[in-house]
C-alpha cells in the first residue's frame, strides 16, 4: 500500500474531520482512509455507467422514465 498526505489543510477543516471520526468511533487516519475509498468506489461505478451511454440492446428508457418506474415498483411493492 501508498502513503497519501495533504498539505496545507486548514486547522478548521481537519477538526470537523476529527470530531466525524470520533463521532463514528474510528481514527482520523480510518475514517479519510473510508472517504478515499468511497470516492474511488464511485468514480469506478461512474466509468462503467459511462460504457452504457451509447449500447444499443434495445433499451430505451431515458433516466427520468427508469427513475418513476422503480418509483411506482417500490411504492406497489409496499401496498
């Protein structure tokens, strides 16, 4: 594994950070560490979101339309 530093961040910010941390019961080093990780799972999922742009299987749907029919599934699943 790497080591990552940040320079220059501002005392404010990193006592937000810490007081999170302390929050959530882990270190400051544990919970960046959670962030990073998070962020890097996300810019993953956005990539291969990205390579469905442009298939043609047939799928139609725009996001607005895929969007109300989970909608209308979650709210008939709850009936």
């Amino acid at each position: 594994m790497v080591a990552l530093q940040i320079r220059d961040v501002p005392d404010e910010v990193r006592a937000i950070l810490a007081d999170r941390a302390q929050q959530l019961g882990q270190s400051l080093q544990a919970y960046l560490l959670a962030l990073v990780t998070s962020e890097a799972e996300r810019a993953n999922n956005l990539t291969l979101l990205k390579s469905f742009e442009d298939r043609t299987d047939g799928a139609d749907s725009t996001m607005d339309e895929t969007v109300a029919e989970i909608g209308t599934a979650r709210t008939e699943r709850l009936r």
